[in-house]
C-alpha cells in the first residue's frame, strides 16, 4: 500500500510514530489492570464478605456483578471506541475503573461493594476493547504486530496468575481493601501515559448512528446467557430462572443477529465474526479459557484447602504458569507468527496446554508439586501463551478500521463468555463428583477417617472436571486446525482493511 493510501485509509505507516512502543507499555499496564481485577478480588472475598456483613447466599455477587456489566456491555463499549476514538474511550474507561475501584475499596456495606463492581464492569467494557483496537490500528508492520501482541497474549494469559499472587499478598499483609485501591495508581499512570503518548492514527472511525436496538438486544441476550450460567453453578441446571435465562438469552441473540442482517449501521457487522478465521479464533479461544478458568479456580482450592497453603504461597505456586504463557507467547509466538501460519501455533499451542490439562487428572491428595504440578503448569502456560498470541492478532486483523473496536469486544466477549460457562460447567461437574464419591466411600468412616474421605471426594471431583477441560482444550485445537486456514503475514506492512484477495497468504476482510 502507498503512503497516499495508506494515510487516506487512516492508518499510520510502520515505521511512522515513534511513541508507539511507549503507548505500548500504557496500553499493556491498563490490560494488565483488568486483567489482575478478575482474579486479584476472589483471593479477597472471604474476608470483604467478613467485613461487609455479606450472607453466603449474597457473596457471588461481588463477581457476578462485575461479570454482567462487563460482559454484557462489551459490543456496546467496542462500537462506542469506534465512534468516539479509541483514545478517548481508552482514557475514560481507565478513569471509570479507577473511580470504581476506589468506590469498592472504601465500600461500608454489601450493596455498596456491589454496586461498584457493576461499575468496575461498565467501565472495563469501555477499556477492554479500546485497548486491542488500539493496538490493531497503531501495529501494522507483521514483526512489529508478532512483537506487540506477544506481550499483549502474555499479559492477557498470566495476568490472572499474577492476580492470584497480588491478591494473596495484600489480603495477608494489608488489607483486603487494597485489592480495589491497587488499580487506582495502574489506572493513573496508564491514563496519564496515554493522554500524552498515544497517537491515535486519523480516520477509521465507524460515524454511523449508533444501532439502539442492537445495543438492547446484544446487551439483555448476553447479561441472560453470563448470569444463566452464573446461576447454574450456585442453583442447579434445572433451576426455573436458570432455565428461562438460557431461553431468554438465546431469543434475544438470535433477535439480534437478524436486527444485525437487516440495518444500515448495525452495531456487530456481521462480516466481522463470519469471516472463517475470527469466526474459528473467538469460538477456540472461549473454548480454552473455559478449560482455563475451571483450572484456576480448581488449583486454588486444591492448594489452599487440600495442601494448606497459604494465600500467598498459593499465589507464588502460580508462578510457573506465568512464566510459560510469557515465554510461550514473547519467544515461540512472537519469533514463528511471522514464518508460519497461525494454526501451526494455535492447534499445537491448546493441545500442548491439553498434556499439562491431562497431567493434573493424575492429581491425589498427595501428590508432589515438584513431580506433577510444576511441569503441568509450565505445559499449561507454554501452550495458551503460544496459542493466545496469534489468535489475539489475528482477530483483529485484516479488519476494516471502522470495525477494530466491535472486532476486538468479540475478542474480550468470547473470553467474557467462556469464563462464566467454565466456572458453571466444570464446578457443576466436579460437585456432583465430589458428592457422588463421598456417598459411596463415607460408610463405616469416622472421625478423621471421614476428613480424608472428605478431601479424597473433592480430589476426585476436580480431576473428574479436568478431564473434560482435556477434551475441550482438545475441541479449541481441531477448530483453529480446521477453520484457521490464513497462511503466515508477509513481511510487508499487515495493514488493517487493506483489500486483499483470499488466495494472498494473510488474513482478510470479510466478503
């Protein structure tokens, strides 16, 4: 592409702002932020909901809250970065979450505390998207792309492992208060950074009336489908309300995919998530973070309860994982996505985590960390971060610029989503293992001979669940094979929109 074309089509050259990599950084810590918040806050929970007067049956809705808000407004605050800029919905998400932040660490009351992380969620939904579609307009040059989304995968994949650490330390030595007011200085100094370092690229906004109906639609169908499977986890899969949520949100979706087929300006273009390859990235990637969530949530307990260890150590016990998704994601993704395509990364990368996933089936209630935990987790985390890096580049690749925001919400949205259905599915699955082992082994036990029956029923419900995140780590890897079919980015600029045709080995928009 030319330079006049290139400008005309809004898009910066690659070698053209320098600050870029310096945005880089603001960007990533504002990813990291959000990411830490998913995870920082359940090692917290026990002692807010102490502190709070919060009753069991109340507690989940210090994480479902956040989760409704945040998933349920994803498309909406992607089109909103498309409209108003980037930028400036990057800077006002960052300022949202930070005032929520402080709003929940300074909470006095239950509904207080659920109130700002409904906040927390509105404004993520704002950032989440802002963010990648940030980096997909700023990032056009393939090596530098590999570059910038492999420390973008790393912190999106470890993140949450990193949360796990954070967490434990200031609940154990502060406060459970400075988990919320931890992301008031990350939000500050990313908001600061980008209001003076980012360099949006002119034109490529999506100028369109917002589509109302769209919002409505996709806002209500998606709130339906996280808070249904919030549901089932806490009240069963025959429950009334979960039952009519799962109804009502499939009504409402495919209400929208018809509203979508028929406006002039709809707020998810369909050409977006049909096209073959980001149709194949946002199901493979939902797929493997519902493995993923169910093994954080799993581990914890498993090192906490079974082990003894303490929030600290257990977050410290994480470790290995955050080193393999860094490494899988800087070194192996971001050195090969420029010489293979992305498939040879993405299938290999989610059955290489599906081996650590098939490791940790062996877990007993003594089973040595060193022998069995370590190397599972290092294949876990070699694996996503492999996989994450390609897939979170080419999401958003080859979009046209006026979609990089709806394009980059389906990203955080097939996340968003595979994380509620995760936690609901394999926790349904490991409790009615658990319960299931326990009846059959509990006759004739006492005393402490009932504890151990006790731990062994829940070792044995988790490993029950683990094995079906095998067989869906194994799913993501035959459809990145199967439906990721763009050939490795040539080494000219990648640049988003550019009307290529589909025999031309990268990734394209849409027909």
């Amino acid at each position: 592409m030319s330079e006049t074309a290139r400008k005309a089509a809004g898009l910066a050259a690659p070698s053209g702002d320098a600050n870029r990599w310096k945005a880089l950084v603001f960007i990533a810590l504002a990813q990291l932020m959000v990411v830490l918040d998913a995870t920082i806050v359940n090692i917290a929970l026990p002692a807010a909901q102490e502190d709070l007067g919060i009753s069991d049956g109340n507690k989940q809705w210090v994480i479902t809250a956040y989760a409704l808000a945040f998933g349920g407004l994803l498309l909406f605050g992607g089109r909103v970065a498309d409209l108003w800029g980037r930028k400036r919905t990057f800077v006002l998400g960052l300022a949202g979450f930070a005032a929520a932040s402080a709003l929940g660490g300074a909470a006095t009351t239950g509904s207080l505390m659920f109130g700002a992380r409904a906040l927390q969620g509105v404004f993520g939904a704002l950032l989440a998207p802002a963010a990648l579609s940030l980096l997909a307009v700023m990032f056009t040059d393939a090596k530098e792309r590999a570059k910038a989304f492999g420390i973008y995968g790393a912190i999106a994949g470890g993140g949450g492992a990193v949360g796990l650490i954070l967490g434990g330390f200031l609940t154990e030595y502060l406060n459970w208060r400075w988990t919320f007011f931890v992301n008031v200085p990350f939000a500050v100094v990313a908001a600061a950074g980008a209001y003076f370092v980012i360099r949006e690229p002119e034109g490529g906004r999506n100028r369109n009336p917002l589509d109302i109906p769209g919002v409505l639609l996709s806002t209500l169908g998606l709130v339906a489908l996280v808070y249904g499977f919030t549901r089932a986890e806490s009240d069963g899969w025959s429950d009334t309300v979960t039952v009519t949520m799962f109804v009502a949100s499939v009504v409402l979706l495919l209400a929208f995919v018809l509203v979508e087929a028929k406006v002039k300006a709809p707020l998810l273009p369909l050409r977006v998530v049909t096209d073959r390859n980001r149709g194949g990235i946002y199901l493979s990637l939902g797929l493997a973070i519902i493995g993923m969530f169910g093994l954080f949530l799993f581990l914890t307990y498993y090192l906490q309860i079974v082990k003894g260890y303490s929030p600290v150590k257990t977050g410290f016990a994480f470790l290995p994982m955050v080193v393999g998704m860094i490494t899988g994601s800087t070194q192996i993704g971001t050195r090969l996505m420029t010489r293979l395509p992305a498939r040879l990364l993405m299938g290999p990368g989610f059955l290489v985590a599906g081996v650590g996933m098939l490791l940790l089936t062996q877990l007993e209630i003594d089973s040595s960390y060193p022998a069995l935990l370590l190397p599972a987790m290092l294949l876990l985390g070699l694996g996503m971060g492999t996989a994450f890096m390609p897939a979170m580049s080419l999401a958003t690749q080859g979009v046209q610029p006026r979609d990089a925001g709806v394009a980059s919400a389906m990203v955080n949205t097939s996340q968003q989503v595979g994380g509620a259905i995760g936690t609901a599915l394999l926790n349904t699955i490991a409790s009615s293992a658990t319960t299931s082992y326990v009846k059959d082994h509990i006759a004739g036990a006492a005393g402490k001979q009932q504890q151990l029956v006790g731990l062994q029923g829940m070792v044995h419900g988790y490993t029950a669940a683990i094995w079906v995140a095998v067989g869906i780590l194994a799913l993501a890897s035959l459809i990145a094979f199967t439906f990721v079919n763009a050939g490795r980015p040539n080494m000219a600029a990648v640049t988003a929109g550019e009307g290529v045709e589909d025999e031309v080995p990268v990734p394209v928009v849409a027909h």
